[in-house]
C-alpha cells in the first residue's frame, strides 16, 4: 500500500515524487478516541484508505447532487489537491464503512500545491494575514443513511484536536448550497434559495471587512428571488453555531451544481461550551 504524505512532517526533497514522506518514521498521529454511537474516527494513513473516502465523496456529490466530476478513478471524486492533504474517516464501529469524511489542507502542503481549493474560486488576498496559521476543510460529507449530528461532531471534534495539536488556529473552506436545494415547501432551484440563504447569514455573520473575499465566478444575487424562506443547509448551520463568519457573496460552481459560501472559523471563537466539549477547555 502507498504511504500518504504528512502535511505536519518538513517537505519532502525535491528527489521524491510529490506528497511523499521523509524516509524516517518521525511521526505517528495520534488516533482519535473512539466516538460514540457506534462510530470511530481516525486518520487515512494508505491510499487505500483515501480511495474509500473518494468512493463516498463520489456517492454523494455525483450520485446523490449530480456533480459532474472528472473520472480519473472511475466511481471515485479524486482532484490535484488530494495527494496533499490528511482525509479524516468516520466509520460505522461495526461495518467498517467509511461513512463520513472531511479532507485538511495544511498551511505547508498548501504552500506546496501553491494554493488552496478556495483560491480557485474566491480572491483570498484580504487572508494574507492569516495563511500561516490556516487550514482549508473540504469535501465534507456524510453517507445519507447516517446524517445526524453524532457523525458531524465526532468529525469536529478530531478537527479541533489536529488543529490544536498542530498549533493552528483558522479554518476556512467553501460551504455548498444545492442548486436545487430542499426548503420546507419543496425544492427550490435556479440559485434563488442561495440568494435567500447569503441575505439571511450576511446579517448577522458578516466577517469584518479585513476578511472579505471575491468570488470569481460570482452567484448573480442581484437577479434572483432573495426572500425566500429557505433554511441554510445542516452543515452551514452548523458552522455558524460553532462561531464561524461568512466572508463575502457565493461563488457558483457549475461542476458542482452549487452556489459555494466562503467561510472562515477560528478556535478562539468557539463558544465556550463547544470549546469544553472539543477540547475540555
């Protein structure tokens, strides 16, 4: 089996094929605690391991949200950025079936690939400030027959261990809305619950203007119904209760048929009862 890379470890020499690890044994993660509910958390450490959050990354966003993703390795969501990034697993405790994931780009590997994802779809200039201290979440998601908050938490929970362990202290990452997105009436479609959605959170989750970005394909908002009564999606929610700040107006990603919210949390925002809870602090 290949070894992934270690975004934490140094660099690898230049001699080595990209993303591959010092010939050195320095580092061993730590393995994140048993969650409870019948999953367990942990880090991929064979590409074996990555190709089963890749399967159920292209379940979820080709199958179940029609994604036109490239088939590099047919039935697998695969992009340039995966070979430099740690993939957090959840799996079912007694299936072993990876059945929720999230991928980290590390400041190192990020200076490595020479960006992040987010760069390809917003102007992050105005982050300067904080990229040595930053990580990009991407490519979160959960198998549909397990949706409920016990897998988000024992994913944030592992996150915010790896990011103090790591002394890292900013998240950012693009939070997706589903074109056709499910309100309490139905679907929605054409943007208009993305543009309802961005009026609702802008008001009270605005990141100071120090933080904005742009995006480069921008979501027409100005052309779209943006009253409706639409609630933003679980995991943006989610995101917001945790203290995070949106950083500007969506970007639309066609391949994805979403409108992509750029967003940005720091551990030192964590309300205090998240932050006992994660951390014990």
């Amino acid at each position: 089996m290949k070894e992934l890379p270690t975004p934490t470890l140094d660099l690898s020499p230049v001699a080595l094929p990209r993303g591959s690890l010092h010939p050195r044994p320095v580092f061993t993660p730590t393995p994140a605690p048993a969650a409870s509910g019948g999953i367990d958390v942990s880090w991929a450490r064979h590409l074996d391991e990555v190709r089963e959050a890749q399967r159920l990354r292209f379940n979820v966003f080709a199958n179940e949200m029609g994604a036109r993703l490239p088939q590099q390795v047919p039935g697998h969501d695969v992009d340039l950025f995966d070979d430099f990034c740690e993939h957090l697993l959840v799996r079912d405790a007694t299936s072993r079936e990876v059945i929720g994931t999230y991928r980290v780009l590390t400041p190192a590997q990020a200076q490595r690939v020479g960006s992040t994802y987010s760069d390809t779809e917003f102007d992050l200039t105005r982050l300067r400030q904080v990229r040595e201290r930053m990580v990009e979440l991407g490519r979160s998601c959960v198998h549909r027959d397990h949706r409920h908050g016990g897998v988000i938490m024992a994913l944030w929970g592992a996150l915010a261990e790896f990011m103090v362990r790591n002394g890292l202290d900013t998240m950012i990452g693009c939070a997706s809305i589903p074109m056709q997105h499910e309100g309490p009436h139905g679907i929605v479609g054409g943007g208009h619950a993305a543009a309802s959605i961005w009026r609702q959170v802008k008001e009270n989750h605005l990141a100071p203007i120090d933080f904005h970005v742009r995006p480069r394909l921008p979501l027409p908002v100005d052309q779209l119904d943006d009253t409706l009564n639409v609630e933003p999606p679980a995991l943006i929610k989610g995101y917001l209760r945790l203290g995070a700040k949106v950083l500007g107006p969506p970007a639309w990603d066609p391949d994805f048929n979403a409108a992509d919210l750029p967003m940005l949390m720091r551990i030192s925002d964590l309300p205090a009862r998240y932050r006992k809870h994660f951390l014990g602090a």
